[in-house]
C-alpha cells in the first residue's frame, strides 16, 4: 500500500502544530520536526492508525538535519509513496529592536531558522527524490513581511524575502526536469500565535507598528491556527499548487 509523505518542520505550536493534527488521516506518513516530541500528537496518530515519526532538532542547526533527511529518503523505497511533500513552516520572530540595536547572536539565529534551515531541507529533499517520478512538493510558509519591509524586524523580513526568492529559483530548475517538483512560498494570513503576541508587546518607541498589531486583535481579525491550518493545507493540495511559485493564501 503507497503513502502519502509529509514532512513537517515547527509542529510543536501554533499552526504547525494544527497542521500536524490535521496531517494524521490514514495513508499518510507524517515526519515532523521540531525541538521537542509531542506525547500528544503521537497518541493521537497511534490513536488513528498513522505512522508518525518525530526528529527532535534544532533548525538553527540546519546541516547535519538536511543531511540526515536526504540519507532517510534515500534509504527508503520511492515506490512506498503516492507523493511526497515537505513543508518548511518552522521560523522565529527576533526581538522587535532597529537592526542597529539587533545583538548579532539574535540577528543570525533568525536567519539560520527562517532561510538556512528551509533552504538546506529543501536542497536535501529535492536531491534524495530528484529520480521519483511521484509528485512532489515544497510548500514553504512564507509571510507578508517578506514582501514588505517593516520598521524593527529586518532579521525576519529579510528571511522571509530570502525564502521567497530561494523559492522562485529551485521552481525554475525543477520546471526543467521531468517529473520536477512543484514549489510555492505561500503567505498564510494573520494568524493568533504567539508572534502576534510578541509583536503588540513590543516596545512602541522602536517599533512604530505596534498599534496596526493592537488593532488586528481587538478587532477579531486574527485567523485562529487551526483555521490557517486547513487553508494552508488545502492550498497544499491544490491541482495547480506551484503553478506560482510565490503566493498568498488570500489569493
């Protein structure tokens, strides 16, 4: 019986985590990764008869992870899977500070988790199954904020803006091949997670969009994870995902 593969990075909270939970159907296997195993969501794949596995990793650490994918995939028969995907959702937030304040530490670790890691995975995923002949997928969870700057965040802006240019260069290479891959950085809304909470907590000296963030909240129009989740997800499933290699869930 084939499988449909999923791997999934930042599924330990937020929408990642709703992401796994709504991953966990029958004929699916679900690799997720993230710093720390769920006891939760394993009970509920075993609960559900899913095959899942959780790699506890740190993404500001991104080789030896992408090297230890690439060796899974290689290892494993590609005829066991119906397709394969790979979500790349994990990210950070640093502190809302100016980049002349920024501490150097705060500003790399940013970029190792927002653009090195998803960049280094999808290097991994796309060379381990570039002679699969089932589709395959990259989703990469991209954000508004990689295509407009913002005043204070320029670590996580300029990561997202690297992701969605990374993006746009491996869908042209993989348009050259066939059977290639399928990509897309995809913007996922305004979500209720704990970004937004360290965003509206932020210094209002230094960071002059504190109050659009306020009013995102007070004005109920924050998209519960959950929510995202299966938006993002469906989108994942879309007969044309990939047909633009960078994208926003509002369309």
């Amino acid at each position: 019986m084939t499988h449909h593969l999923y791997i999934l990075t930042g599924a330990s909270r937020g929408m990642g985590r709703a992401m796994a939970e709504q991953l966990l159907v029958p004929g699916h296997q679900l690799l997720c990764i993230s710093r720390s195993a769920d006891a939760a969501l394993q009970r509920r794949a075993d609960a559900a008869g899913v095959s899942l596995l959780q790699w506890q990793h740190d993404l500001a650490d991104g080789a030896p992870l992408a090297a230890r994918l690439s060796d899974w995939l290689q290892a494993g028969d590609p005829q066991a899977w119906a397709s394969a995907s790979l979500v790349n959702n994990a990210g950070t937030i640093p502190p809302v500070v100016p980049l002349r304040d920024a501490a150097a530490a705060d500003t790399a670790h940013a970029l190792r988790v927002g653009l090195e890691a998803p960049m280094l995975l999808t290097a991994a995923f796309l060379h381990a199954t570039r002679a699969w002949t089932v589709p395959r997928k990259v989703l990469n969870i991209s954000s508004g904020l990689g295509r407009r700057p913002m005043a204070s965040q320029a670590g996580y802006c300029t990561a997202k803006a690297g992701m969605d240019m990374f993006t746009r260069c491996a869908a042209l290479d993989e348009a050259r091949r066939p059977h290639g891959a399928r990509l897309c950085a995809l913007a996922p809304g305004v979500i209720d997670t704990d970004m937004q909470h360290h965003l509206r907590s932020a210094d209002a000296a230094a960071f002059p969009d504190r109050a659009r963030f306020e009013g995102l909240h007070t004005g109920a129009q924050l998209t519960a994870p959950a929510d995202a989740a299966a938006q993002v997800l469906a989108f994942l499933a879309r007969p044309d995902f990939g047909a633009e290699p960078v994208a926003d869930v509002r369309g």
